[in-house]
C-alpha cells in the first residue's frame, strides 16, 4: 500500500509488456490542485522545474544537427557562441568551457542559486554577471550542479535563432508533438483554470502555506516549464518511440540526437556506499542524468521548484515510461520516486530493488532548481576562532555595521538589528518555530538581499570580534510583489489510513532554516567597516575547507 503525504499528485505511465499482456498508457490524479476543492486531474497544470533542461538540450541539439549552422557544435566555446558577453571570473575558463560542458554540470562554476533574479535582470544580465562569480573547479574536472549554465544555454539559443526561448521550444518540440498546454507563460496557464498552486507544509503551525507564482524567465532555461501529466506522456511517448527508431511517431526527435543526450559526460559523486544492487552507477548526460538500476538502463531528471515537484523516468529497454507532478516539492518528488521504483520491481520481478537505497538517494541528493544544500561541507575556521578562544565583543558600535552592502552578481543587501524588525515571521527549524524577538547577549543582524524571484534572508549571531554565525533562511509563502493566492479549508479522508485530515491553509510568511555558515566584518584603511564575507555557495565552502583558505568560501559585499 502506497501511502501519499503530500497534497495532491498526477501520475501517468507508459505501457510495457507483463506476463504476456500490453498494459495501456494510464495516467491518474490524487488529491487537491487547489484548497479548498479542486482536484488534480491528469490535465492540472504544474511547474516542472528542472525537466526543463532535457527540452534546452533537445532544442540545442537540434541546432548541433543543423547544417545551416557549421559553427554550432557540441564541442563550441561559449565565449564564441556569446561574444563578449560569455566571461568567467578565469580566462582559462572563459576559453576552454563549451556547449557541452555547459549542459553536462562540468564548466566549474558551482550553483550560485541565490545570485540571480535581482534588479529585474533578463537573461543576457544573469550571463554578463558570470564575470562576478567565484569558479571551483577546472573544466570537466568535477560535476557541480548549475543552473546559471542552462540560462546561458538558452540566451545561445535565443540568440542564434532570434526568438525568445519558449517559443523555440514551443515551435521544434512541444507543437510537433502535440504538447498544447505546455508554456513557460504564467499569465496562460492560470488563465487556463487549470494551474495547481504550490504549498509548503508548515510542520510547526499544521498547515499548508500557499506559495506565489514564480516568474522564472531570466532563469527559463534552467526550469520555467509549465505542463500536465498528459503533455508529458506525449513526450515520453516520443523519446521511448525514438528510442526503439521508430521515427514516424517522434517528430523532431532522432536515434542519433537521443544517442548524444544519453550519452553520459559526468561522474556524479553522491558518495553513498553499496548500491550496485540497485544503482551500480550515477552519471549525468545532457539534460538527464543516466542510473543503473539492476541490468536496466534508466533515463530520469527531477524538477522543483517552492511548491512543485516532478519526475520523469524513461526505461527504455522496457519501453516503459513514468512521470509523476505533486504541489509540495519535497515530498512529490521522494513520492515519485518511491512509486516509479515500486512499479518497476512489479513488472519486472527479477529486479531486487529497494527504493530507499541507490535510485533514491541519488534523486534527493540532485536537489532541484530551489533548495538548500543537501549537506554541509568541511570548513576552514577564519583565524581565533576555535573551541578553546575566549569571545571578544564586537568593536565599535553596532550600529556602524548596519547599512546597504553590495555584490556586483548577488546585489545588494541591508543590514538591520534582528531585534529591532518588524518584518520577520516565525522562522521554521525541522522540528521547532520561534520568532526571532527580545534582545540577546550575542548581538543579531537581519541580511535582507533585494527583491528577486526566490526570497531568502539570513540572521547573523555574533560570535568573537567581527565574526558571526551565518543561519540562511528560504521564506515560503507570501512576499512584497507577489500577490496571494486563494487560501482555504478541507477535512479530508485519506483513503489509505481512513482517518481524518484537516487540510488547512494560511496565507503567512514561514522561513525554513536552510543552510549555516559563518560571516565576518573587515575594517577598510580608513577605520570604517568596509566589507561583509558571508558563506553562502556549497562548493566554495568545500574548496576552502580543501585549501586551509577560509576566505575563499566567502562572498564579499562591499559597504556603500
């Protein structure tokens, strides 16, 4: 028995050959699209986040097999392909990261998922701002997960065919196969009366928070998809039918272009043990990552974004294919996860699968477009801090390190006394929520980054001198700009259980403890606070903790 804790879910499969019989493309959907009443259905529309990146790879490849364009190759500079405005923090880099490179995760930049969406940038902003970004890694020397990469895929591809990026995928892939309500259009899904809204489940308070719809444009090709579960089964259907050559039923879609975005390019090391029962192999291709699960190859990529959650797997030497849409990120993509891996093992009963291990853990360490880090890196302690110093207060007079900071890519910050705001909601921990209120020995600052497409925030404690603990906040539910969406409540049977459960619904603001850090303040030559370093990116983190440098896990914004 499968039981469902999220709000609601779409769950569609493709048929495979059982026991001597052909099982019939089924698609079903479960709970609630929307509080109070609406249901999910296989035509709900959801956010599909980071399933995007197959449809980027599939459009750029399509540009690759293009004969009219010579100089679009995999093996293409991005600095040739954006002249100008392609520049890394390195020129090594700068010269030698390709197309490839961009859409595999290996061009050596790291997430750097809070950068962008600021100042109301487009996407050629977001580009132009690489320059700003600390690199941690040579190119094709180590898989970082990156976004930021597939948005600059897409402005190469807006650039070099003159249209915007939805209606590329729009006019080669979702037309052709008779996608018709997929979009990157907020404005046309809801007008459709079919857009779900995203929740987040407020664990303290018993409740669900409604979240905003996000636009995501300057960020599309990294995961701005908005589709059903009947959209994606033409999809699957076509990516299985090309799988086994059968071209008359793929449209744009060829063996040889599934061959290249299959093709593995990166080791990704999720650093599990004993799994080659169930996953002997974890690579990233373009746009999909590659598993192997038992003797069978399984094609698969996850998306999220605050809200939603998706997955799609495709089995072809089974032709069987799965995806599934939920409106609670965490839990619809663990759920789809669980359910592809249970439907596996019943058609094919040889396969010793068990689907807390391997598959799993790999999906939940791919975390999707939005997301706190999945685990905390060794650091390199800034000098005089240790368990064994004596803490010394902090120099100066608070209020000297109050103001506006800023970063040529994160933007700019205000810092405020913590105790002293009006703005901040309970802050929700993993199994406790307290509103930050009262003064404390350890002085608090409240970091508030500018309005942008995903809000965060972080609370710094002071610890010694200008050195502080960094807590990163994500904020859920209704921000300044974002209107609210319609709340509501349900008693609802859960039919797996029998019990009652009380679906409620809240319009309020709850901040979800994401990833710690640490911070520190440094004097300029005049005397004044001149800079704030604050350890937001995973992979610099890791870098320092490897180099002894703590510096370098840190972004520095200058004091205005």
């Amino acid at each position: 028995m499968i039981r469902m804790s999220l709000l609601a879910c779409s769950v569609e499969h493709h048929g495979w050959e059982h026991k001597g019989h052909i099982a019939e493309l089924q698609w079903q959907g479960y709970g609630y699209a929307r509080l109070p009443d609406v249901r999910a259905t296989s035509d709900t529309l959801w956010f599909t986040g980071s399933t995007t990146k197959a449809f980027v790879a599939t459009a750029a490849g399509l540009l690759v097999q293009n004969d009219s364009m010579p100089d679009m190759k995999w093996s293409s500079r991005l600095t040739d392909l954006l002249p100008g405005d392609f520049v890394l923090s390195e020129e090594y880099q700068t010269l030698h990261t390709t197309l490839e490179d961009a859409l595999s995760h290996r061009s050596g930049l790291p997430r750097h998922d809070t950068s962008y969406g600021w100042g109301n940038e487009t996407t050629i902003d977001i580009v132009r701002r690489l320059r700003y970004l600390p690199l941690t890694s040579d190119p094709r020397a180590r898989f970082q997960y990156c976004n930021i990469m597939y948005a600059t895929v897409g402005a190469i591809l807006e650039r070099h065919t003159g249209l915007g990026l939805g209606s590329v995928l729009q006019d080669w892939i979702w037309k052709p196969l008779g996608m018709k309500s997929t979009t990157f259009s907020v404005e046309q899904a809801i007008g459709s009366g079919e857009l779900a809204v995203g929740y987040h489940w407020n664990e303290d308070g018993d409740n669900y928070v409604p979240e905003p719809y996000y636009d995501i444009l300057p960020l599309a090709g990294a995961g701005a998809t908005i589709s059903s579960v009947n959209d994606y089964s033409l999809w699957i259907k076509a990516l299985l039918a090309t799988a086994k050559k059968l071209e008359r039923e793929a449209g744009p879609l060829t063996p040889e272009l599934l061959q290249a975005l299959w093709t593995p390019r990166s080791y990704v090391d999720l650093g599990f043990v004993n799994t080659s029962h169930v996953a002997s192999s974890v690579n990233y291709a373009l746009g999909w990552m590659v598993v192997q699960v038992d003797k069978y190859t399984v094609i698969t990529h996850s998306g999220g974004l605050p809200g939603f959650g998706t997955q799609l797997f495709l089995v072809p030497e089974l032709d069987f294919g799965f995806t599934s849409m939920g409106n609670e990120v965490g839990r619809a993509t663990a759920i789809g996860a669980r359910l592809f891996l249970i439907l596996l093992r019943e058609i094919r009963d040889e396969i010793a699968i068990e689907e807390h291990l391997g598959l799993q853990k790999s999906l939940v360490q791919m975390r999707p477009l939005f997301g706190p880090p999945t685990q905390p890196h060794s650091r390199s302690k800034p000098a005089g801090i240790n368990g064994d110093s004596i803490a010394l207060p902090l120099p100066g007079d608070i209020g000297d390190y109050l103001g506006l900071y800023s970063h040529p890519a994160y933007g700019p910050i205000n810092i405020s006394l913590a105790e002293n705001s009006s703005n901040i909601p309970l802050i929700n921990t993993m199994n406790t929520q307290s509103p930050l209120t009262g003064r404390s020995a350890a002085p608090k600052l409240l970091v508030t980054p500018t309005a942008r497409i995903f809000s965060t925030s972080f609370v710094l404690t002071h610890t010694s001198t200008t050195f502080f603990n960094a807590q990163g906040y994500w904020i859920h539910g209704p921000t300044p700009g974002n209107d609210k969406v319609t709340c509501g409540n349900r008693k609802s049977s859960a039919e797996t259980s029998g019990t009652i459960r009380n679906l409620k619904c809240k319009d309020e603001a709850v901040w979800q403890k994401a990833w710690p850090g640490q911070a520190v303040f440094e004097y300029g030559p005049d005397g004044e606070i001149a800079s704030l370093g604050v350890e937001i990116e995973e992979e610099q983190i890791r870098v320092a903790g490897e180099t002894g440098n703590w510096r370098d896990g840190m972004i520095w914004f200058t004091k205005v």
